[in-house]
C-alpha cells in the first residue's frame, strides 16, 4: 500500500466547521420550538445529517480518505436510511 500525503487542515477551518456546528444546533433548537407538523421531522433529520456530515469530513477527515472508503460509507448510509424509512412506514400504518 502507497501512503498518502495529506496537507494538515487549518485551524481556522475547524473553528468554522465548530462555529457551523453551533449555527446548526441552534437551528435545530429553533425548529423544534415551532409547530410545522409532520415538517418537524424531516427538517430535524436533514439538520442533522448535515451537523453529521460536516463531522466525517473535516473531524474525522474523510474528505482526504481513498474513494473506496466513501464508496463504502455511502452504501452504509443508504442502508440505514432504508431501515429508517421502513420504520417510519411501519409506525405510519399502524
């Protein structure tokens, strides 16, 4: 196996990353506090897919993994959103 070379990340991108962290927990703070129905949900996953998102890549430095890797992570994050999606039609037809 070749070993990769990666250029160290910034400071200041983790200090904008945090700083987006921060926005994000905020709005999810916010949204929760507002009655938008069956909206709450979604916009409360999708917040929180991005927060997760921001994290794999920049703290846990997938965007300098091999394609492979993310290959991979996207397989994984398609089953589990199927098995969340399957959930939520079980619950819905209850």
């Amino acid at each position: 196996m070749s070993e990769h070379k990666h250029e160290p990340v910034p400071y200041r991108t983790f200090i904008q990353i945090w700083v987006a962290l921060l926005v994000l927990t905020g709005v999810t703070i916010a949204v929760s506090r507002i009655h938008l129905g069956a909206l709450n949900i979604w916009v409360a996953l999708g917040v929180a897919s991005l927060k997760s998102s921001l994290v794999l890549f920049f703290f846990m430095h997938l965007k300098q993994e091999g394609r492979l890797f993310k290959i991979g992570l996207l397989v994984m994050l398609v089953i589990l959103a199927i098995f969340i999606g399957m959930t939520f039609t079980d619950v819905l037809y209850r």
